[in-house]
C-alpha cells in the first residue's frame, strides 16, 4: 500500500510512504527425508518519491527496510536495506 503524504504546488513530484506484508508456505520432500513444512512472512516499510512527466507516466524511487521471517524446524529471520526505482502508468 502507498499513501502520498506530500505533493509540491504544481503537483509533479509527490512523497509517499509504503508498506507492504506477505505471508505463504511451502513444503520441502524428498526420497530421504521426512516433508518439511515452512511457514514465510515477508514485509517492506519506507519512502518514496513520484515524478510525474506527464499525467499518466512517473518514475521514481523508494528506500527503506525489508525483512523476511521462515518458520519451521530452524526458524530464520533477515532484516536488510532495500532501494528500487519504478516506473508508474495510469490508464
């Protein structure tokens, strides 16, 4: 989800902030193994930035923190930056 939380006067560059959760499962067999069961959570908290080149088309940017939680046997939890650049069109 984003929500733009300030926009300049002529409206051609907006900030937002984004938030975004996953959650899913997967299960790992083999011929020699018991099936093993992992629950996965994800989820992405930061800012961005919109430059609107036209009223359909902006690019941008976004910058912030994204972590990712395994459970099962060895639960595993990885908390790292993240950044990217977008390109948006509305139609």
């Amino acid at each position: 989800m984003r929500f733009r939380i300030a926009t300049t006067a002529d409206k051609d560059v907006e900030l937002f902030v984004q938030a975004d959760v996953g959650a899913g499962q997967s299960t790992l067999a083999g011929e020699n193994v018991e099936s093993v069961r992992l629950l996965r959570y994800t989820y992405f908290s930061g800012l961005g930035v919109n430059m609107w080149l036209h009223p359909q088309f902006a690019i941008g940017g976004r910058l912030g923190i994204r972590g990712e939680a395994i459970r099962g046997d060895a639960p595993v939890h990885t908390l790292r930056s993240d950044a990217g650049i977008h390109v948006l069109a509305v139609f």
